[in-house]
C-alpha cells in the first residue's frame, strides 16, 4: 500500500479562477503524484510519500469506467491501501482512536478532508465517527472537481462506486428526483472521472455507516443564485428523509505555514457562523480558502433550511503538523459536523440475546488466541469460517487481556455490523497490538497472557436515572458535554467498589470530567454481557 501526498488539490488556485469565469475547455494536463516507500503512516507501517506535478496528457477514461456503470477506484494504493483487509483495519483503528462528541444534537452533516490518509485519514476519522451506526438512510457525498470543469453539479449516472471494501450503491431514484427538481444538477460523468475527493470517502462511509447508499455529487462552477437554487431543490427532496451530507474539502493550499493558520482560522469560523450567502460568496472572492468552497457552501445552505443550527469543530491540523515538517507547501484540513435537532438512538429499547453455550465459547476463545498468534507472524487477520449458527449473530463484544491478572489490553464495540466469528478475532487482534494504553503485543508475552471475551447479551439502551442500574450486572455509559466512558460489569467487581458512587467516580475521572460530574445533566446508558474465558 501507498499513501498519497498532502498537497492532493494543488491547482485550487487555479480551479476557483476557472470557476468565476465560467465553463472552460477541460484542461490536457492533471497532477502526477509519485509515491515512494519510505515513510512511517500513522499506524506505524512503512510508508513513503513523495510529490511530483507534472504536465502530463490526460489517461484514458475507458480504465476507469466499464459498461457495467460502476465506477471503478483510481486512487487506490496511492491515497490509501489497494488491499480489502489493510484498509478496513486501516479505517477502524483511525475511527477507534477518534473521539465521539456528543451534546445532543443530530449530526446533519460532516465537512471532512481528502488527502492521502497518511496526511488527513486522522482528521476524516473525527468526522465519521460522529455518525457510525447512526440511522441514516442516504448519504449526500458533495465534493469539488480538481480536474473537469463545467457548471453547477452532476451525478455520477451509474449504479455503485467501486472501492477495494465492495460497491458502494447509489441510491438511484433519489438521483433522479434531485435531477428532476433541482436547476443545476445534472447526471454525466464530468467531474467523476479521475477525481479523487469524493472517491477517499467511501471506506470512511462502509465502516460508519455499512449498507447505507450514497448519491455522489460533484460541484464545478457556480454562484451564489445558482447555488441556491440547487440547494433549494435538495432541501425540498431531503425534507422527508434521514440524510447525512458529506461536503469534502481540504483548506488553505500554499507555502506559508503562518498564512495557511490564519486562512484556515478565518474558514473555520466562517463556517461556524452559518451564513450561507456570506460563506459562498467569501469562497468565489477567496476571503476563504478551501478547494471544496463550493461543497461547503452548498451544504451549509442545504442544512440551514433544514434547521442546522450550528457547526462544531471537531479538530484541525495541517500537512507541515503531521509530517512535522516546517516549510514547504502546506495544506489545511478540519473536520466539523453541522448540527440541529435532537439525536435520538438507533436502539433506544431494550433487546436481549441468549447467552452462548459451552461449545460457542470454546470456539470464540480459539479463534482469539490463533488470530492473535496469526497475526504475530503474518501481520493479517486469519480468514474464519464458523461450525456453529450462532456465531453468525451480530453482537457487541469487547476481548480483555491479561498478563500475571494485570490488564494487558480491553478493546470492543458496543454495537456491530459484523458477526461473531469475525469480530472476536478482529477485537483480539486490536486489543494485543492497537490498545494505545500499552505497547504491541510481543511473540514471547503471547504464552503469557489470558484471554477472556465480553459478549453482550442486551443491546445499549439508555435509562431514566441511575436507580435503575444494578452495578456488577449491567455495564454502564457515562455521557455530560461530549465527554464519555464506559466500565463493563465485571470492573467494580475487580476493583473491589462497593457503592455506586465509587464506579461513577472513577468512571468520570476516566472520561476527563470532575468526579461529581455524574449526578446532575449526565445521561446513562447500560448494557449486559456474558463473560467467559481462559483460566
């Protein structure tokens, strides 16, 4: 796998001069990115990053589309892996180490960055993890052309997006009625062909949001009237419908370092002012700088007139930040959720499952320890294949490791899209070598640590007050001002708490907040598991 350099959008300047001036001839030339293998990425593989622009005469667009209407990858093994397994590791363990802020508010929409995901992967990572397992029912992807020109916004007219983790579905009927209503927006292939900026989304969307359908949208020239026609005609469409939109755009492109902090600071909180006419046209006269203006404005105006209220910065950085390297082009990236309403959970009642039999456990235990061992030598998950049904069930699970009965690593999800059978060995393998509180896992420690296994037998579903938790049965979830932490049912047990208070305590401390945080404006959410394991 290769990575793809930061300054991904390097002719912004030049497309938003295009832009104002109106539809031109598509240019004969596009950046030519050379990679090279010689960096460490964020999850620490060898990776290597270089950059060369070149003029170059445009490739083919026959490599890129087939007759079956599903647009192939063009950006895979370069921006991020080409490799199904690597890449959705790659994503979950970016999102696993992102944190989820929570005040209440439904996430409506999500302004991400789209550079190689050694540069921004971690700053996307914020974004969607906002959204994962939320219930949405289509995904708006809005992105800016690098390379076609042309006016207003088109619809990639075929039936999926091809990334390396499957086909991405596009929700057909709903394209048609935006293109049916909405002046300005049209179906064809411009602006889809070689493009990169909605394409480094889609892992990001299949492990947040798996089997949810997109409508991939490309933005190329427009202004403010036009803007907001088109974003009338989605706002009337979209009224009815759980729709998450995704505008995808890096920030401030150039050389200065100190320039590039300023215009991004300026962007920013331009957005958070939730202006849409101010925000356009400060794009169109480059007050603000980012290479996706137009989807920004667009979704910003889109998400107003469906009651957003405000933007959040989740996080900002820069190219010069991650590389650690001053001087040099630079770009910027953040990531921000635009936000209305109330959020509800997908599950708000209570669902129980059936504790697994003897046999299933053994088998989950086994699977744990080998993809663990496999993993030592072959740095991949094992493929596995189950002798029982019920390991086809898809459950929360959390795998806790133990060296000498001290904790050794304790990684899970509360909810997944996956069953049993491979999500235990997954967790295993995260909980060994990705727990960020402890070193990866060695080959000779392998014989010394104990593996045990949380399965739940309820989903997460939140309580009126603590009155009806029952502290050693129920796990618990800790939530105040975007701030949260969860304990399963064994840890007061292990701790040797023997109130209530004490878990809360140590569960706000654990979530950064005071430790009285927990008795008044603190939402509780609560869950059961069957534990078992090695002795």
């Amino acid at each position: 796998m290769s990575g793809n350099p930061a300054p991904a959008c390097g002719r912004t300047h030049e497309m938003r001069r295009i832009r104002r001036a109106g539809p031109v001839q598509r240019p004969v030339y596009c950046e030519l990115i050379q990679i090279k293998r010689q960096m460490k990425n964020a999850l620490g593989k060898p990776l290597a990053i270089g950059l060369l622009l070149s003029l170059v005469i445009v490739p083919s667009l026959n490599a890129q589309f087939r007759d079956t209407g599903i647009r192939q990858p063009v950006v895979a093994g370069q921006f991020y892996p080409d490799r199904p397994e690597e890449l959705r590791r790659q994503v979950r363990a970016l999102m696993e180490q992102a944190e989820r802020v929570d005040d209440g508010a439904a996430v409506m929409g999500l302004i991400v960055p789209h550079a190689g995901y050694i540069y921004s992967g971690a700053m996307a990572a914020r974004g969607y993890r906002q959204v994962q397992g939320e219930d949405y029912q289509v995904v708006l992807v809005l992105s800016p052309s690098h390379r076609d020109t042309f006016t207003g916004a088109t619809i990639y007219p075929g039936e999926a997006y091809q990334s390396p983790l499957g086909p991405v579905a596009i929700d057909r009927n709903l394209a048609a009625q935006i293109v049916r209503q909405c002046p300005g927006i049209q179906f064809s292939q411009l602006g889809h062909r070689e493009e990169h900026s909605l394409e480094v989304q889609l892992p990001f969307i299949q492990v947040a949001l798996p089997e949810v359908p997109i409508v991939p949208i490309m933005v190329g020239s427009y202004d403010w009237p036009m803007l907001q026609k088109m974003a009338d005609g989605l706002a009337a469409v979209l009224k009815s419908r759980r729709a998450l939109l995704i505008a995808s755009s890096d920030l401030y492109h150039g050389y200065s370092y100190e320039a590039c902090e300023k215009a991004n600071t300026a962007t920013i909180q331009a957005i958070q002012a939730m202006k849409p006419q101010t925000l356009c046209e400060g794009f169109l006269s480059d007050r603000y700088q980012a290479c996706g203006g137009g989807p920004i404005s667009l979704m910003t105006t889109v998400l107003v007139k469906l009651g957003a209220t405000k933007a959040v910065l989740l996080g900002r950085t820069n190219s010069n930040d991650v590389t650690g390297q001053r001087g040099g082009y630079v770009v910027g990236y953040a990531a921000m959720a635009v936000k209305g309403g109330k959020r509800t959970m997908k599950n708000p009642h209570k669902i129980e499952y059936p504790p697994l039999d003897a046999a299933a456990q053994k088998q989950l235990i086994k699977m744990a320890r080998e993809a663990i061992a496999y993993y030592l030598q072959h740095r991949s998950i094992p493929k596995t294949e189950p002798s029982l049904e019920v390991l086809k069930e898809k459950r929360g699970v959390f795998v806790t490791l133990t060296e000498g009965g001290t904790l050794r690593g304790c990684i899970g999800y509360h909810e997944s899209d996956r069953p049993l059978y491979e999500l235990v060995p997954d967790r295993a393998i995260a909980a060994a070598f990705e727990d960020p509180r402890f070193p990866p896992l060695r080959s000779h420690e392998l014989d010394k640590i104990k593996i045990k296994v949380s399965v739940y037998l309820t989903n997460v579903y939140r309580i009126a007050s603590l009155d009806e938790f029952q502290m050693g049965v129920h796990g618990i979830i800790m939530m105040k001002n975007g701030r949260g932490a969860t304990y399963l049912p064994e840890v007061p047990l292990e701790a040797g708490w023997k109130t209530v208070e004490e878990e809360m305590e140590s569960l706000c401390h654990k979530a950064g907040l005071p430790s009285d945080a927990w008795k008044q404006g603190a939402e509780f959410y609560v869950y059961k598991t069957q534990v078992f394991g090695e002795k």
